[in-house]
C-alpha cells in the first residue's frame, strides 16, 4: 500500500492528460521489475540460450530491444549473471532511452561521434548509450557526488565497453570544451514523485519545496549544458517526477532561452506513452503514468539545436597541473587477450593500460585539461615482469572467445565471488577467465600447487548466502 503525500495528491488531478482514479489505482498495485539484457554479452557468450534458460522473463519491454520484465524479483545479489554484466537491472519506463537512440543512430552523422551523460550514476542510461556507439565514438558519462561516481564506475566496468570517459565535473566545465558534443543526456536530479511506488522512501522525503528547488537546478542544468552541444545536436532531457515545474516547463525555459527545437517521436499508440505538448511553447514531450503502461513514472523530451547555433564554447583557465596524465601506448599490446582492432588504442595512466577509441585520443587531451577527469578508456592490466590482466578487460565485450576457462556452478560462482579459490588443482600454471554459463565473471591464475582469487577486494560479495540457497 503506499501512501501518497498529501500535498502531492492536490497535485495530481493538474497533471496532463492524467485519470485521477486509475493513477490512484495503479499507485496501489505492485511494481513490475524489469531488467535489459547486454545485447553483445548475449551474442557472444549465450547464443545458443533464450533469455527465459537464463531468467525469470516474462514478456519484453515494447520500447526497448532488449528490456524484459521478470515474472519475479529474483535475488539479483545472488546470480552471477548480474555480476558478469549480463544484464542490468532497470526500470521499464527509463529504458525508452533507448528508443529514442535508435532514431539518433538513424540520423547521426558518421563521423566518430562524441556523447555525454551530465547526471549519470548509477549509469542505467550509461549502459542504454553505450549499446548505441559505433567503436570510434566516444561516451563522458559524468557524476558530481564522489559515492556515486564509485558506483557508476563500478556498472560500466561489468557493462565491458572501452569507449568510455568518467568525470566529475558540474556542467559549466563542459562549455570550454571546442569539440562539443554530439547527443547530451540530461536525466536529471528530481523530487522522485515517478518512483514513488517503487521506493516508498521517496514519499516520505517528498516536499512540494523539492520540486521548486529541483526545477530551478534543471532549469540551470539544460542551460549550462546548451552551449556544449553541436549545432544539429540532440539533447534527451528526462526526469522521473511528474511535476510539470520539473518536465514541461524546463522544456519551455530551454526553448525560450535557447531557441531549442523539441522533436517529435512516432510512437506507437498502443504503447501508453502520454504524448502531449508543453504550455508555453506547445512542444511535443513524452510522459509515462503507470496507469497506462507498465512501469513507472517518468518524462522525456527531445530538444535539437537548431543548425545556424555554433558551439558556445568559453574560454576557459586550463590546467597547469594536470591530476590525470596518460599517454598514448605504442607497446605492450595484451594480444593475447584481444582481437587486434583498428578502432581501440592503448593509453596509460600510471602503471595500467587502458584500451580507449583511437579516434578520440585529441578529446581526450581537451579534456584532461578542461574537466576533472576520474577515469578513461577500459583497464586492461599492468606490465610488471608480466602482463597482469586487469578485472575490466575479464568482463570487456571484445574479450576472446577461446581463452583457458573454469566453467563454475552457481554455489562455485557465488563463493568466487566471495573470493573463495575454487578448488580446481589439476590446472595447469597460468591465467584463466572464471565463467558461468560462458560469461566471464572474472580472472584466477593458477601457480601449480595453488589457486589465486583475482576478483577485486572491494567488489568481494559480503552477502552470506542463506542457508539452502543450493538445491
Ligand atoms: C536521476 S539520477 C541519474 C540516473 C542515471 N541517469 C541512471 O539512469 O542510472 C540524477 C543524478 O544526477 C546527479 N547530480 C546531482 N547534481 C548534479 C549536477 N549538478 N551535475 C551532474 N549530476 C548531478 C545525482 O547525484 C544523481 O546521481
């Protein structure tokens, strides 16, 4: 049962196009649970398997390729696959992101594109980008709380893609930047009324005070950000509130500011996505009400630069004093483990190598003196005396098929995953991938007598497993 705020439930019969009795309705009904599945993981490694061999699937999310609600929430703490990276756990209605990137790839330019997610943890929509890149492009998902930005990194690591740049920078940093940026998603911070049947703590630390606090600082986001965009640049700006202060009218600030074109999407009818029009501006914009879809609250636009914009970029103090220096690596290759491939090059930042798109090595200089810069590219090791595989390149999609494996059960996986050795002394000295059902969960090597566990310290699984977990 959940119980609505009550200055929130003044509110709702002024939302668009919305039917009072059935949004109540819905607000009392469970939430679906719902994951997308990591399209190139799958071909790679599950091929021969229909999702329902693997998961609890029920029937897929109409709006995103490779989202499926779960007949049941399983206790995604203890599957490996989730911490293979085989799927991401993720609300239905967010997952239209990657509708919309379907009609970007459609018209994009084919040039190496460049993307940046400003709100980004814990990365859901990271992922969605990052299922759209050619391998030149490049991705700066972006986060401004230190905590958060750990979790972030630690979800695109298992998501397995090189062509990634982590910052940590208010959107300001990104207007000095002279390339710009090709797609910008804005998913901002909001007062959460959308989740509030998903996660009843937000109904207690909902004011009608957050949502005017939270309109103003997305109104500040959209129009910092604006001048990074190129002309011809699509900026994606969601939100999971339903407060027109926090969607339609940023949209018609932005408008008003920027003279931003708002696109049109042809939707399916059937969906029960709301598509309706901003006040001011009359702008097409997108709403999800869990009374007519399945999932949860949510709100999209589309806003384009018109192409007679430029890139505002600003001048700006750049670094003397760079806190991160990489360079370009010319050696070293970990061949072993990668298909030698035109597009990914190797930089290195302190003693590891990073795979990183060989066409964005010149942003990548930008923007190290430009944005505080936290990580880029993909760890794939460190050369000392040997190559010592790093944990990322066990869970990176180009990873080689025909690597020495441990093939493990669920009890082996999970208790690897606490960093238990599996006992498998018949190997022979050397590294091998751990896997279950093929995908690879991480790195041991094996020195004759003995197992090493390499799986990170700090990702360890804490969990206790329950008593009879295992049949
Ligand atoms: C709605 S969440 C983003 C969810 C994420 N896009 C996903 O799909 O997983 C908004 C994020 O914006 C971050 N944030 C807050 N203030 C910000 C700012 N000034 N600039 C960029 N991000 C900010 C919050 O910490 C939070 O992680």
């Amino acid at each position: 049962m959940t119980n609505l705020p009550e200055d929130f439930l003044k509110l709702i019969p002024t939302l668009p196009d919305v039917n009072v009795q059935a949004f109540l309705d819905a607000h009392q009904q469970p939430a679906p649970v719902s994951i997308r599945l990591h399209p190139v993981k799958w071909k790679k490694w599950a091929s021969d398997k229909r999702p329902e061999d693997l998961l609890p699937v029920s029937s897929p999310v109409p709006w995103a390729q490779h989202g499926f609600y779960l007949r049941e929430r399983p206790s995604f703490m203890f599957d490996p696959l989730f911490y293979a990276g085989a799927y991401y756990v993720q609300e239905a209605s967010s997952m239209f992101v990657d509708f919309v990137m379907k009609k970007w790839t459609v018209q994009r330019r084919s040039t190496p594109a460049l993307l940046l997610d400003l709100c980004a943890a814990p990365g859901g929509k990271s992922t969605i980008l990052l299922d759209h890149l050619q391998p030149d492009d490049l991705l700066v998902s972006n986060e401004t709380i230190p905590q958060r930005l750990q979790i972030l990194q630690e979800n695109l690591i298992r998501w397995g893609y090189p062509q990634i740049v982590l910052t940590q920078a208010e959107a300001h940093y990104f207007q000095s930047l002279p390339m710009g940026f090709d797609l910008i998603l804005v998913d901002a911070p909001c007062s959460g009324s959308g989740m509030f049947r998903k996660d009843r703590q937000m109904c207690r630390l909902w004011t009608s005070g957050s949502v005017w606090a939270c309109s103003k600082k997305q109104q500040h986001l959209v129009t910092d950000i604006w001048p990074a965009l190129k002309p011809g640049g699509w900026l994606i700006y969601s939100t999971c509130s339903f407060s027109v202060e926090e969607d339609e009218q940023v949209v018609d600030t932005l408008i008003t500011q920027a003279q931003a074109e708002a696109l049109h999407l042809q939707i399916p009818d059937g969906w029960g996505i709301v598509q309706t029009v901003t006040p001011q501006h009359r702008a097409p914009v997108y709403r999800f009400y869990p009374d007519r879809l399945e999932g949860e609250g949510f709100f999209l636009a589309v806003l384009r630069k018109p192409d007679h914009q430029t890139i505002q970029s600003r001048s700006a103090f750049l670094k003397k004093q760079q806190i991160f220096e990489f360079e370009e690596l010319k050696t070293h290759w970990p061949e072993a483990y990668l298909p030698k491939d035109a597009h990914v090059g190797l930089i290195r930042h302190r003693e590891q190598a990073y795979l990183f798109p060989a066409a964005h090595t010149h942003t990548l200089h930008e923007l190290a003196r430009r944005v505080p810069l936290r990580q880029a590219g993909l760890c794939v090791g460190k050369f000392n005396k040997e190559w010592i595989p790093d944990h990322a390149l066990s869970l990176q999609i180009g990873l080689r098929e025909n690597l020495p494996a441990l093939e493990l059960d669920r009890e082996q996986a999970l208790r690897y995953l606490q960093k238990h050795s599996p006992d498998a002394n018949q190997l022979t000295p050397g590294w091998y991938l751990v896997t279950y059902h093929r995908f690879p969960l991480g790195w041991i090597k094996s020195i004759g007598h003995r197992i090493n566990n390499y799986y990170p310290a700090a990702w360890k699984m804490n969990r206790t497993i329950p008593e009879n977990f295992f049949p």
